[in-house]
C-alpha cells in the first residue's frame, strides 16, 4: 500500500536516531532515492506480502501483528519516531525469502520515510560492508545453530524413544520366546501321554468320547470368563478337592491352570464319566496338557499381537511410507505419541485421556504434530519428576468454535512468572544443564502456528499447567513456500 507522496527534508531524517551520524551527503542521497509518504489510519503493509520498502516513522503511531491462525495478534504498538520495519533483511538478497514477517496499520494520520528494498540494501553494502558481513554472519549463522541443536534435541528424542520402544519390545517378545519353550515342552509331553493312552484298553466309544472332551476343552479356553481373585481362589478350592476325591496326584498343581481355562467340576464330571476310573488320571493328565498348550499358544498370539501393535504405532508417530500432508486423525497421533513415550512415565505418572471422539479428521503435517506432542509431553514429564510425587498427565480434546483443541495437563511444579514471556524463545529452558536445548517449544511454536496456521498457549500454576494447541479444522492446500521449522 502507498501514501502520499511529501516532501523530504534531509534534516527531518538526519535528527532520527538511525540516521544521526550520517554526513549531508549521505542524507542528501537518501532523501533522492527514498521519499517520504502520509497515510491516513489503517493498514501499511500485510505480513507475507512481498518485502518491497523500508519504513521510517517520522511521525504518528504504529502498530506490528503477527498473524496466529486466523487471527492477528498485536506484538507491538509506538509512537516513538525513527522507529523501523519493513524489509530489514534486504540486504540479504535471495538468500532468504524477501517476504513482510508482520503487518504494519497506523491508528493516527503519520508519515514515514519509505526507502525501496533495492536502495536499502545497495546502501547497506556501500556504507557499512563490514556491519553487512556482519549481520549476514550473525544471521546465518544463528540459522545454522538453531538447524544443528534442533537435529541434536530431535536425535536425543530419538534416542530417548528407541530406548523406550526397545523395552516395550522386549517384554513382548521375552514372553513369547518363555512360551515357545513351554509349548515345545508341553507338547513333546502330550505325545507321550497320547501314545501311554493308545496303549490302555479304550474301546472306540471312549476314545471318540475322550477326544470330543478333548475338542470341546480347547473351545472352552478361548471363552474362558475373566475371575476376580475371589472367585479364582474358590474354584480352584473345589477343583482341588474334585481331583483328592478322585485320586488324581497334583492336583494343586492342575487346578489353577483348569480354573484359568474356564473349567469346574461339571466338565471334569463329563470327563470322568467318559473313561473308567483306572485310566482317569491318565485322561485329566492328558486334558491338563490340552488346555496348557492352548493358553501357550493364546499367550504367544497375544505377544506377537503386542509387537505388531508397538510396530504399528511406531510407524504411525514416524508417519514412514505417509504423505507430509494428509488428512489425520488427531487421537491417533497423540495415541502412537503417548505409546513410544510410555517409558518416561514409569509408575509415578498416570494417563488420562479425555477424547472427544466426534472430532473430524484434520488437514495436518502428523509427522510434525507428532513432535509437537513429544516436546509437550517430555516437558510436563520433566515438571511432574521434578516434584518428587506421583503426577497426573492429562490429555484432552475438543471443539472450539471452528477450531481442534488438543490440552496437556500436568501437576508439575508449574512454570515461575518471570519466564512466562520468555518460555517461546529460542535456546532458552529450565531443564538442568544438559537435559534440554532450549528449543522444543520454539519448534513447536513455529509448527503450529507458522506451518498449521493454528496457536500455541499456556495457563499455569503450581500443580497445574496447561498447554493448548489449537488447529483449524479445514486448511487451504500447503503452502510449499512455508518455512520449514528447524
């Protein structure tokens, strides 16, 4: 947007503190090649519109936003004069990307000196080539540090989670490897009960009635009811004296496994009455081996199934083999979060889950969310450790008005007032030497706010800190020209 057109007056622009140790020649050149404007109240310039001036305040007040979803949040409001924005980084050239990283109105009729972005920068390299150097140094080179510690904290996460998961995996699969044994054991045990069986003197009726107990036992261990501790104890009391009563040695031993599998005395009566009393023994033994195998092998199916589902959530928080940009269901991702995270939690932190399952799926960068929640998460864990009590993390979505809210709740120590403006900062953190880089909520700013359009807020006190995200529920195709979060 342009004002009007004023006179420039070398003397106006010299008496500004940005200007003031310039010679009359030099101002004479800046009043030539820049010019002075007036603009009536209202917008200047528009964050993300091309960088093409750099402005002055000579006189009036202005006003700086920053654009938070779909709204602009006022960052700064003066009246002092010579202060500056625009295209400051013009003399960075096509390094960067010369775009308004704000929005500028004036509430007041002011003026501004207006320099182009093209004579801003040409200057800059002519009369300050050293100050140039610089700044392109302290620029790029703050750009490089914060890409290089962020690899560093996103390879500790990951390192943190290969941990995690290393252990989850482990549980699992140990299970399953101490069933595969017992199952071998079990079987090879089964055969020489079958063989001393075929050897007795069954008639075809027994066997037939013996093996249909058989087929019918291993059916009744996948319905098998779930017992309280109460209940199990009292049948495992009645199964043991069926067996003393029946001279049927360990029954000690038999009864918990035969109460795990849904039997009781009723079926062992079937049993029994299919077989005489010489080879009953033989036929429960036979029977117990039966349902052993059958709760193995359950045991085995159930191990595996946890691998799988620790596998799958891995590669759901990793999104490998996913487009960047999708449609996503947001309690997926902060499940398969809170899963490769669960070994931070330990037995001190308990989760809770508040879903409001009638959320839509949302256009989103997962992957990215993902580290959202992982930063969240890890810093609440951190907070909640700290106190040295068991702590409730609580996590929580829903609706608001046309937006997704997604809050993390801790009863950490919460966060000291005299750091609540400064918790966004780059490299800055709380954590102990060595544990944190300052940098987890800078990336999670800017990945919510810059590259979803969304915002990132906090409420806190001691014993309950609040962090709310909140995404748009539609979202415009992504922009490719979006910076990437480091």
């Amino acid at each position: 947007m342009s004002g009007r057109p004023m006179p420039c007056s070398p003397q106006e622009i010299g008496a500004l503190f940005l200007f003031e140790k310039l010679t009359a020649e030099q101002l004479g050149r800046l009043c030539a090649e820049g010019r002075v404007e007036g603009f009536d109240p209202g917008p200047v310039y528009a964050e993300g519109d091309p960088a093409g001036c750099f402005y002055v305040l000579l006189e009036g007040t202005v006003v700086l936003s920053r654009r938070v979803g779909g709204d602009d949040v006022e960052v700064s409001r003066t009246s002092r004069r010579g202060v500056y924005a625009g295209a400051m980084q013009a003399y960075l050239g096509d390094r960067v990307r010369q775009v308004y990283n704000n929005s500028l109105r004036v509430t007041v009729p002011s003026r501004f000196f207006v320099l182009p972005a093209d004579t801003f920068a040409s200057i800059m390299r002519e009369w300050f080539p050293m100050a140039v150097h610089l700044l392109e140094g302290l620029f790029f080179g703050s750009k490089s540090t914060q890409r290089a510690i962020g690899q560093r904290e996103r390879l500790l996460a990951l390192g943190s989670l290969s941990a995690g998961l290393t252990h989850e995996l482990n549980n699992p699969a140990a299970a399953a490897v101490r069933a595969t044994a017992a199952l071998r054991e079990r079987v090879g045990r089964m055969r020489h009960k079958l063989s001393i069986i075929s050897a007795g003197t069954y008639d075809r009726e027994t066997l037939a009635n013996l093996i249909d107990i058989q087929e019918r036992t291993a059916e009744r261990v996948a319905k098998a009811p779930v017992l309280s501790p109460l209940e199990a104890s009292d049948r495992e009391d009645a199964l043991c004296d069926w067996l003393d009563d029946h001279g049927i040695p360990d029954g000690w031993r038999i009864a918990p496994t035969f109460v795990q599998a849904g039997l009781d005395r009723d079926w062992l009566d079937q049993v029994a009455a299919a077989v005489d009393e010489a080879t009953l023994p033989s036929a429960v033994g036979w029977l117990s081996y039966t349902v052993e195998t059958e709760l193995l092998m359950d045991e085995i199916e159930d191990s595996t199934s946890r691998v799988s589902h620790l596998v799958d959530a891995a590669k759901q928080y990793s999104q490998l083999d996913r487009a960047p940009f999708q449609v996503a269901d947001v309690h997926e991702l902060l499940d398969s979060t809170l899963l490769m995270l669960s070994g931070k939690f330990g037995q001190r932190i308990r989760v809770v889950k508040e879903y409001d399952r009638t959320l839509p799926r949302i256009p989103a960068y997962p992957a990215e969310l993902n580290q959202v929640w992982t930063n969240l998460i890890d810093n609440a864990v951190a907070a909640m450790n700290g106190t040295g009590a068991e702590g409730t993390l609580t996590v929580r979505t829903a609706r608001d008005h046309d937006r997704l809210l997604v809050e993390f709740g801790d009863t950490g120590t919460g966060i000291p007032p005299e750091v609540r403006d400064r918790v966004f900062d780059p490299f800055f953190t709380t954590k102990p030497v060595g544990e944190g880089t300052g940098l987890g909520l800078d990336i999670s700013w800017r990945i919510v706010v810059n590259k979803h359009h969304g915002s990132l807020r906090f409420e806190s006190e001691p014993g309950d800190t609040r962090f709310q995200v909140l995404l748009p529920l539609t979202a415009a195709p992504p922009d490719e020209t979006t910076e990437e979060p480091v």
